[in-house]
C-alpha cells in the first residue's frame, strides 16, 4: 500500500494546484493572485460591431482559471437576456467553442477591481491552449449553440 501511495503521492504532485476557494479568499485575490503568476496570459477584449466594451481575459491553461474584467460592458436584466462566454480552443474545431459560462452583470453587486467589473469564468470542459474568448448575449439560462448574432467582445490571443 506503501508503494501505491508513494506512486500516486508523485502523480498527484504533477496535477494542477488549483487557486484555493475558501470563503474568506475574495474574488479580488483569487483574480490577482492568478494574473500575478508567471504562467497566465491575458488578453484585452476588443468591442466588436459597434459595441464599446473594454477590459481583459486572464487565463491559466495548466490551473484551468480564467476570470473577464469589463469596462463598459452593459448591465443586462437576467429575465430578458443574459451574457455567455464562449472559448476557442486550438486543440477544438472553431464549430465547437467551449461553453464559458452564462454570466450576469448587475453594477450594484458586480465585484469592482481597478474600475472593471469582474467575473470569473466557469468553463465547462478542459481547454488545451485558448486561442479567442468571445462573449455573446442569449435567452436566460444560455445556450448549447449561439448563432452568434449578438456579440458584443472578442478576445483574440496574438
């Protein structure tokens, strides 16, 4: 049982160590102490037909954590419409983005870090290497497909 145990101890030595989640760590530290690491990338959102959104992506492919930072980006009404996070994988066909999240933004209760608003991301599948996040606006609740026809931001990795 040693033996087994000493084996798995190493295995699990190579895992991702996830950015702790306790109820005292805020949103603001688990986002800071994310973008502090020398292995996370970020990526300005770019406002897209005509939109006017501003910000940033900050990802980490070994962790698998993301979090969005908007400037500008509208507070919707969760009853009529809600945000949704798409990522492009380049590991997945463009046809199949990875479902980021649907995501609500409420000014009064939003988290505010450096005047953007913050929203970590809850991807629901592993993402290899991200090569473009995009947010679009759906029905309530999201969906498993977007037609893409209302797309207020683009991330797009150089």
């Amino acid at each position: 049982a040693f033996a087994v145990g000493g084996t798995l101890g190493g295995w699990r030595g190579a895992l991702p160590t996830p950015l702790p989640e306790t109820a005292l760590e805020s949103v603001e530290t688990r986002y800071r102490s994310l973008a502090a690491m020398t292995d996370t990338t970020r990526v300005d959102w770019a406002p897209n037909a005509g939109g006017d959104v501003a910000g940033h992506v900050v990802w980490n492919d070994r962790l698998q954590q993301w979090f969005m930072a908007f400037e500008r980006l509208p507070a919707n009404d969760p009853k009529v419409e809600q945000y949704q996070l798409w990522i492009f994988d380049a590991a997945r066909s463009d046809d199949h983005p990875v479902d980021g999240g649907v995501f609500d933004l409420a000014v009064d209760s939003a988290v505010q870090v450096d005047g953007m608003t913050l929203v970590p991301v809850d991807a629901k599948l592993t993402v290899n290497r991200a090569k473009m996040f995009a947010v679009t606006v759906e029905a309530p609740g999201g969906g498993v497909v977007s037609n893409r026809s209302r797309l207020p931001g683009l991330a797009v990795v150089p």
